[in-house]
C-alpha cells in the first residue's frame, strides 16, 4: 500500500549492517511534538501533554481516523508502519526504569550521546519487552525492517530536542539492540533463525584487516560522460540499464574512485569453554561488523554478540553463475557485550572500543552512584583486609597468597617513557604457586581466570609451544596463509593461568622467557614476520617431582623449573600442609560448611567479622583502578625502596652469597604500585613499600632459602645452585682430585671404578651425612671439563685416563 501522508527519507542509504533500504521518517519534521530534554527534566507534565495529543500523531501518520488498514505495511506481514512508528515513539518519550525518575530513560541517553557526539544508542530489549511485548516481537523477527524505522524516530528526536544545534541536523543515530530475552548456543542456530535477531555468547578468536565495503556506486556513461549515482538495496547495486541523459543503453561503467564506501571486517567467534557438550570440540561462528563497530573487539574477548542470523550463496568458482546446494551462515553484528558483570573490565585505553558499543549504555546518575560507592570503600581504613576476603572466598585462609594474587589483579603502572635509552618496564606481575597436592592452587586459578577480563586457563602438558604463541593455518574463504593467536597473545592485557606448569615440556617453556619479561611474541613463519604483544600477567601452579614438597631441597630442585624462568616470577609461593590439630579441624568445619545453603551455613570459628564483597564489586573496584589510578613513586617511597633493597642485600654480606637482585627492587616497585592502587591513590607511600617488602619476605625469599644451610641464597632461583652448595663442590672437587691421582700413582693403567672413588670418600670423609650423590657428580663433572680425567665403559662408571 502506498503511503496516505507527505512523508521523507531519513538518508541516502539505509544502514549496512541491517541491508536496509531508505525507511521513511513517520512524520513532517516541522509538525513533530518539540519535546527538549531539559523541558523533560524541570517538568514532566510535558509527556502527559504529548500522550493526550495522540490525534494529532496519528494525523500526522496518516491515520486520521484512527482505522487499521490505511498507511504503509511490512512486506508480507500485517505490521502496520504507522502503528509500529507511533509505538516507538512512545516508548522512546515515556519509558522510565524507575518509578522516581524526572525524565524517560531513553531521553536522557539521547540528551548524553549529543553531549559525547556519539552515534549508537544501545537499545536493552528487556525494557522493550516489559514496555511494549508485540513491538519486541516483531524486532525480533522482522529486524532488517523494524530496526530503520527505530533509527528514524531516535533520529527525529534528537532533532527536536537540539533544534538550536546546527550541526546536530547532520547526524543520524543507529540504534543498537542487546540483552535479549533468550540467547541461543551456535550450535542451536537453525534456518528458521534466518533473517531473525539472534543472540550468540563466544570468543573471538580471529579479526580480518578493514575491508571496503561498497555502499554508494557511481556510473558515467561512456559516451555523453553523464554521472549517476546509484545506492544499495538489501545489499545489492543495480546497475543503470540505460543512460537517462543520451537514453544509449549498455553505456554505463563505474567510477570506482568516485563511489562511497564503508569500513567492513569479519571476525571470527568460537564456543566458550563452558558450554561445550561433553566429548565436543568447539564450533565457531563468523561475525561480520561495519563501521563504528569495526575494531571494537580484539581476539581474546569473550562477548555477547546480537546480530541478525543470514545466508550467503556459493559460487563453485568466481567466474560461474551457478550456485552450490550449500549456503554459507555468518551474523551481521549489531551489538557487542562483555559476558559477565562478575569480570573486571580490561585496562585499555589506547583500544578503540567505545564503551557505547560493548555494553548497555547507563545514565550519568547510575554511572555516579556506582563511583561514589566506590570512593567510599576506598576511603575505609581496612580496606585491603576487605579485598582480601573478596577473593575466593570459598577457599579458607592463605591470606597471604590472595593478597599476592590481589596486586597481580590490580596490576602496577604502565610505564612508557619517550627519552632516549628507557627502555619499558612491564607493569605485570607473575605469580607461582608451588607446593603440596591439595592445596586449593587449581581453584585458586579457577577464580582467577573467571575474574579477569581476558585470559586463557591451560594446563601445561596441554599445551604446545604454537599454541602458546601463534600458528600459522590456511584461510578456508581465500586460501592465503593467516596468524592465529595462541594462549598468550588471547591473554594480552589480562591473565594468562597455566596448571601443572612442572609438566610442561622444556620446548614449550622456552617460548616463556620472552614473553615473561619483554611481554612480546616474536614470530616468523612462512613468510610471515611480526611481533605479538603479549601483555600478560601469568599464574601458574606446579606440584613438586616427588607428588610432597620436599623441605630438604631447594625449590628448583623440587620442581625441576630452568633457573631463567623461575627468576622472572615476582612471588612465589610455597604452599604446603602441614599438620596442625586445630587448624585441621577448623580447616574442615569450613570444607563441610560449604555442602550447607547460604542460610543453614554455619561460619567458622574464630573467624574475623569483615564485610565480604561481592564478586561483581571487587570487578567494578579493580577496574576503576585500573582506568583512574596511576600511581607516582614519591620522595618517600624512594627511601623506602633503596633501603629495603640495601638491607635485603646486606643480608649475604657475611657469607657471601646473592640474597637479592634487580628484579627483586623492580618487583617491589611492581607491588608497591598496586597496593596503592587498592586504596584508590595516585602516590605510592611509605607503608605500601613495607607491606610489598613483608610480601616478598613471606614468598619469594621463603622459597630462595638454602633448605642445607638456612640462609637465604637468591643463586638457588636465579642460576639453580646457591652459594653454600658451590662451595661445597669446589671443596668436594679438590678432595677428589687428590685421591684420583693417589690410586693412579699406586696402580698405574688400573681403571677406577665411580663408585668406588665414592665409597672411598665416604669411608673418609668425617661428615657422611653431608655427602650428596647430586655434588659428587658436579665435581665430576668439573673434573672432567678441566680434562683432568676421562671416562669410560658403559654410563661413564668407570675412570681410565689421569691427564
């Protein structure tokens, strides 16, 4: 049916990621209602007033009688465009989230977007469906029809409310739809979700370069040089079949240098772990994005992505007509969200994600009562004991070690300086937990890894050094060799958890070193050469080779870690079980506790009665941190850093040993940072360089002690072999040395045995307990470096040649 008033179209083109066609403005701009926002705001009495002028709408749309069956209808249903248009325009100038609000909702959106000079305006379905279910209803299967006509009436309103705004005439608003009532799993999407709204949850795994998309094509005749210029319809440019100025047919070509064209990228989402039926690999799903939506997402984020499900044909080869029986699916986006509001928001800032496009926008009032009820946690004088609590609160006590995976969260300040020689100093911290099976370490990890933002938890006999980094795979569309992003590059600016980090092999763990401290991938393979940022903290677990810790051995020697990348780990901490009567028990009253509801929970005893933050408070809290809060190192802080790393050095004076390097004092300023960042502070004082110092004290020091000795030797981390224990092999060496050259001078060309060289210096040695296997071999070794004698026979058991 034809349209029965003046009506005008609200762009050139329709939008390219809905393959709408121009969508008619429901009424004439200079008879539409003048409702401004600060009118809305001082007295709502206007909103009554423009719901009693309905009579006057429904002129205005054509339907001055009020009947059913005149104006225009969706192509093939019974949707009537006046009905739906007036639909949309109440909700739009009436809908309130709350009873006591002054002005609608969506008014107050539109009044914030002209003030950021923004474009999107996210649409929560949710509050559609509560105002309006039948208009929902038709969103949601007729999207590529109903979606334009919101466009138009937002559109509209913005200019009424600004009509003082001259630049505000040029700008055309895009409503984006999200929060659906129901989300689907990939593996549910079936054709008849074709051409409907969908609502998807996954990861991205994969991001194509910016393609130019054609959005306006220009035809000049060849004969007469007479321009036309063409749009898109449902995604197609028809091209002129004759020249309307010398009326010659076929003469038409296109100027591809004069035509228009919109940013397009696909991307590539994968299933989340959780929702992988058992014995399934994931399925992926391609996403196609134009323009302010493009680079909104990077690989590693996990989103709700709403978008309407379509189809495409498939040509066998490019230059044939026919299509394949097969057709190939893929979503045009039209909303990215984060999954979970219990996640902490990633801290980056040069990304070109606009908060508008990944997730619901909120008003100022919702955004302000948020941060003030931050500031005032913040201001609390026990504060960190509160974040402490916060994190797993399910696992009981290890006080210690949330408080060091708590300044892994909030992470130190990003460091970037522009004179020449700084280098940059990475803001991350790494974290191991070492120790007795049983220890609540993988559920530690667990948390940590459904806490932060972006990451991937892997186990590291899982794990290959590709998978790590990055592989190189075949496009299955154009068949060119493509980079696909490992575990580390998915974690970049957020956490990366690798269980079982003992099992790792020792090929995958040499891909850790650069990535630990330089925080970059370096890749070169088939003809592809780059550098990945892999800026990422990483939180591992490792059991010891023996399944129990053992304390007469150092902890490199326990877990069998190369020394280089034991040392790139800021804490790490020992956790062991250690009988204790009362703690045991007090340890199980929590374990069984756990089993009982919320209600029937009994709490432990002797526990300390701290306020317990939600999860999705402690992300609210992190992330604000992380986006507001740069900590500067003061005057005082400074003293305070080089006398504890003065005093930690004089600790080896008196025997000679390493008890701290440089990476412990970059480690101090590291955890420094972040614990100021807890209380919200932009200046790192005294106390918070005595807390990080206790902190490293209590872990990494506990495990760099000479398990023979007691001292504390920063060698056993950093080259695997403490200072007492060289001495001893030097010791061991030139004992051994005098009876190897006693027995060749008594019994010339007589091969000695390894083993009988060892029990002969046992049967001389006056401290037989002190003689370890491990040094008798390095002395050896050494030995046999100096070639001051050669081995032979089978295993090297026997000494034949004195040199």
């Amino acid at each position: 049916a034809s349209p029965s008033s003046p009506i005008r179209l609200t762009s050139d083109h329709g939008r390219d990621d809905v393959l709408s066609e121009p969508i008619y403005n429901p009424t004439d701009e200079a008879d539409r209602l003048a409702i401004t926002a600060s009118q809305l705001a001082e007295n709502t009495s206007i909103v009554s007033q423009a719901l009693s002028q309905r009579n006057t709408i429904d002129d205005l749309l054509g339907r001055g009688d009020g009947s059913q069956q005149t104006g225009t209808f969706v192509w093939g249903t019974t949707i009537n465009t006046a009905d739906t248009l007036r639909s949309i325009w109440l909700f739009f100038t009436t809908f309130k989230k709350n009873s006591t609000d002054l002005a609608p909702y969506y008014v107050q959106l539109i009044e914030k977007l002209f003030e950021t000079e923004q474009r999107s305006l996210n649409l929560d379905c949710r509050n559609l469906e509560a105002f309006d279910r039948k208009l929902y209803q038709n969103l949601m299967n007729y999207p590529q029809e109903i979606v334009p006509m919101f466009d138009a009436t937002a559109t509209d309103l913005l200019h009424k409310m600004f009509q003082e705004a001259q630049s505000i005439l040029m700008r055309r608003l895009e409503v984006r739809p999200f929060n659906l009532l129901e989300s689907k799993s990939m593996r549910d999407l079936n054709p008849e979700d074709i051409d409907k709204l969908v609502s998807i949850k996954g990861m991205v795994i994969r991001t194509s370069a910016v393609i130019p998309d054609l959005s306006e094509a220009y035809f000049e005749c060849v004969d007469c040089r007479n321009g036309i210029i063409v749009g898109i319809e449902r995604g197609r440019i028809l091209e002129p079949a004759k020249c309307s100025n010398c009326n010659m047919r076929n003469t038409m070509t296109i100027i591809h240098n004069r035509c228009k064209y919109v940013d397009k990228q696909t991307i590539k989402l994968q299933e989340t772990p959780e929702s992988i039926p058992e014995g399934s690999t994931p399925q992926t799903v391609q996403l196609t994005v134009h323009a302010s939506l493009v680079d909104a997402t990077a690989p590693g984020d996990k989103v709700f992505v709403t978008g309407v499900y379509r189809v495409n044909a498939i040509r066998p080869t490019g230059g044939q007509r026919t299509l394949k029986q097969i057709y190939k699916t893929y979503v045009d986006v039209l909303h990215f969200q984060r999954t979970e509001k219990n996640r902490m928001g990633a801290d980056d800032r040069d990304a070109n994600l606009m908060a508008s496009n990944a997730d619901g926008d909120e008003v100022d009032t919702e955004a302000e009562e948020r941060r003030r009820k931050i500031l005032d946690l913040s201001t609390r004088k026990d504060i960190y004991d509160i974040l402490t609590k916060a994190v797993a609160p399910s696992i009981w006590e290890m006080d210690d070690v949330k408080k060091g995976i708590l300044c892994q969260l909030f992470g130190g300040s990003s460091k970037k300086f522009s004179r020449e020689g700084s280098g940059r100093f990475r803001s991350e911290i790494n974290v191991l937990l070492c120790g007795d099976p049983g220890t609540s370490k993988s559920q530690m990890l667990q948390y940590v890894h459904k806490l932060a933002p972006r990451g991937i938890y892997t186990s590291g006999k899982g794990s290959s050094a590709v998978g790590l980094t990055a592989y190189i795979t075949k496009d299955p569309d154009t068949g060119e060799h493509v980079l696909e992003s490992g575990a580390l590059v998915l974690s970049d600016r957020g956490i990366c958890c690798i269980d079982e980090f003992d099992k790792m092999s020792d090929h995958t763990r040499s891909i850790l070193h650069e990535a630990m401290e330089q925080q970059t991938v370096s890749v070169a393979k088939a003809g592809i050469i780059c550098t990945l940022n892999a800026r990422t903290s990483i939180l591992a677990s490792a059991n010891p080779k023996e399944s129990r810790y053992n304390p007469r051995m150092s902890v490199v020697e326990n877990i069998q870690l190369p020394p280089t990348l034991l040392s790139r780990f800021d804490l790490i901490y020992l956790v062991l079980d250690s009988p204790d009567e009362g703690r045991d028990a007090k340890l199980a009253r929590h374990i069984v506790s756990l089993y009982f509801s919320a209600d029937d929970r009994r709490p432990v005893a002797d526990s300390i009665d701290v306020p317990v933050m939600s999860t999705q408070l402690l992300a609210q809290y992190i992330s604000h941190a992380r986006q507001n809060c740069d900590p500067e190192i003061t005057d005082d802080a400074v003293d305070g850093l080089v006398q504890g790393y003065v005093d930690l050095r004089k600790r080896g004076e008196s025997n000679k040993t390493i008890t701290a390097t440089t990476r412990q004092l970059e480690s101090l300023i590291r955890l420094s940072e972040a614990l100021a960042r807890m209380k919200l502070s932009n200046a790192v004082t005294r106390v918070e360089v005595e807390e990080a110092i206790r902190l490293m004290k209590l872990a990494t020091y506990r495990a760099a002690t000479d398990p023979r000795t007691g001292l504390l030797d920063m060698d056993l981390i950093t080259t695997g072999h403490g200072a007492a224990q060289a001495e001893r092999v030097k010791m061991l060496k030139q004992r051994l040395q005098e009876l190897v050259a006693q027995h060749f001078s008594a019994q010339a060309g007589v091969p000695l045995s390894v083993d009988q060289l060892y029990g002969t210096y046992v049967a001389l040695s006056t401290e037989r307990d002190d003689v370890a296997r491990d040094d008798f071999q390095s002395a050896l070794q050494q030995l046999e470096e100096e070639e001051f004698i050669a081995f032979s026979g089978p295993r090297n058991k026997s000494i034949i040649k004195l040199s």
